[in-house]
C-alpha cells in the first residue's frame, strides 16, 4: 500500500514537468497528443502551511526556469495542486516612477491555501504571497548590500517567509535565507549581498541575477477585507550599503523605509502593486 502511495505522489509530482495535453511515446519519441480531460484537482501539496509555501515558491520558480508564462504557472499551480491565484494575474512589470533599467521587478502574485480541516472544525485559510525580481543584465557595480521587501497595504498576520536568489545559470547556483531584516504586520524586508559577479568578459553572472520573496499569512484578525502587496528592490554600491528596512501598511509607497551606510550610490525600484484582492479570516 505505501508503495502504491509513493507511486502516485511521484506521478502527481511529475505532471508538473510535462506541457499539459501532451504524451511521450517509447523511448522518449514524441506520442499521439492526449485530449484534455476534465478533473478535479487532487492537491499533492503539504498540510503543513509553511512547508506547502515551500513547495509553492520551488514549482514556480522550477516553471519559470522552464520558460513557462505567468499565466500557464498560475494554470498548472490550479489544475495540479488546487492553488488559486486570487489577485486577478499578470505580471504588471512597468515599475513605479523612474527607476534605473538594469532591473525588473515583477508585480507580486498572491494565492490561497486551505489546511485541511481535523475531524471537527473547518477548513483553515492561508495566503501566500511571491515576488521576485531579474536583473536585465549584469551590472558593474555590486558591491554593498541590497534589500527586498513585500509590502501590504493592511495589517497581516505573518506565519513564514523565505528569499531565495541565483545567479543567470552560468556559474552561481542558488541560496535560501529565512532570517529577514524585518517582519511585521505591515511585510517582510530581506538584506543580502547580491554579489559577487564573475569577471571574466564572456559569459558574466553574479549571485543575485534573480530571486523570489515567498510569505505565508493570515489577516490580522478576524473578517474580510481587500488589500493590495507592493515589492521593492533596494540596490547600493561602491562605499554604500543597506543597513536597516521599515514597512508599514498603506497604499502608497511611502510605506518603504530604507536606511542608508550612506546618502549615495544608491537606488530603489518599486512593483506596481498587485490588483486589489479580498482576504477572510
């Protein structure tokens, strides 16, 4: 029985590598297309909230690797893993102001979760929030600590939260952080060392070419309401350096507070923030 178990967590698993639609024949040769069938999803997921964040924030950043749109991520994390995207999709890259062009910071992207409910009770709701940010190119100056926060525009209760960051697939692999600067009812606010970049002329990379902010959160307390998340990236260099984060929840960007080694070489570039959404706890 258990290895009939582990048979089919493994083929849940795998359906996540295969274009949905399509089969493989003997010997990898490409089989007859398979017409789509209708189901409902049977989520594979963790009932441990945090560890099912965990696994969230590794199969989207597995599909994006794979070259997969925001759009069919979101479709494969409802149909696979019963993982609804709630603040209405997209990726909304036009940043905030005007910013320097050697980065994108993506809109953040929130989904719902449910733990299962014991024997009496009900179901429990979580929120799981992503951001992330890609540098368009390898920059010259990557000396001094970066920050990046994922800000709310109302009060939540934080349960968990991760960073992890790669380089472009050339030289640096990837590393998770789990201690934040700061984490609170208004975000949570990371502070890393986004380098060091290779030197050699051809192919260059750095340690933070690209990375994803996961948070896992309920509502403060206990009702509906909407609310929206924002992302900033926080980039100093040369003698400067990120040396504290503030987040507070409200609508503007006024909410982000970066401390500074020093009052120059140094730049922001925030999100636009996600569409409004409706939270219940």
């Amino acid at each position: 029985m258990r290895t009939t178990i582990r048979l089919l967590a493994v083929a849940a698993l795998g359906s996540v590598l295969l274009p949905l639609g399509t089969g493989t024949g003997a010997a990898g040769a490409p089989g007859p297309a398979v017409p789509p069938v209708a189901r409902a999803c049977s989520p594979v997921l963790p009932a441990d909230p945090d560890a099912a964040a965990a696994r969230v924030n590794a199969l989207i950043t597995q599909m994006d690797r794979q070259g997969l749109t925001q759009t069919a991520i979101d479709a494969r994390l409802a149909a696979d893993h019963c993982v609804r995207r709630v603040d209405g999709g997209g990726t909304g890259l036009r940043p905030l102001g005007d910013p320097p062009r050697e980065i994108t910071v993506g809109r953040p992207a929130i989904y719902k979760i449910q733990k299962p409910k014991k024997s009496k009770g009900k179901a429990t709701t979580y929120y799981i929030a992503t951001a992330s940010w890609r540098w368009n190119y390898v920059p010259g100056n990557v000396k001094g600590y970066d920050a990046f926060s994922l800000r709310f525009t109302k009060k939540i209760s934080e349960r968990s939260h991760s960073l992890t960051y790669s380089g472009n697939g050339r030289f640096y692999g990837s590393r998770t952080i789990n201690q934040a600067e700061t984490a609170g009812p208004g975000g949570v606010g990371f502070i890393f060392n986004e380098g060091p970049r290779t030197h050699i002329p051809v192919p260059l990379d750095m340690r933070g070419y690209t990375g994803r902010m996961t948070v896992t959160f309920r509502p403060s307390k206990p009702g509906c309401w909407y609310l929206q998340a924002y992302a900033q990236y926080a980039h100093s260099w040369a003698s400067n350096s990120v040396t504290g984060i503030s987040l507070s929840a409200g609508r503007d960007n006024a909410g982000f507070g970066i401390n500074w080694q020093e009052n120059k070489h140094h730049w922001r570039q925030t999100s636009q923030p996600g569409a409004e959404f409706k939270v219940c706890r």
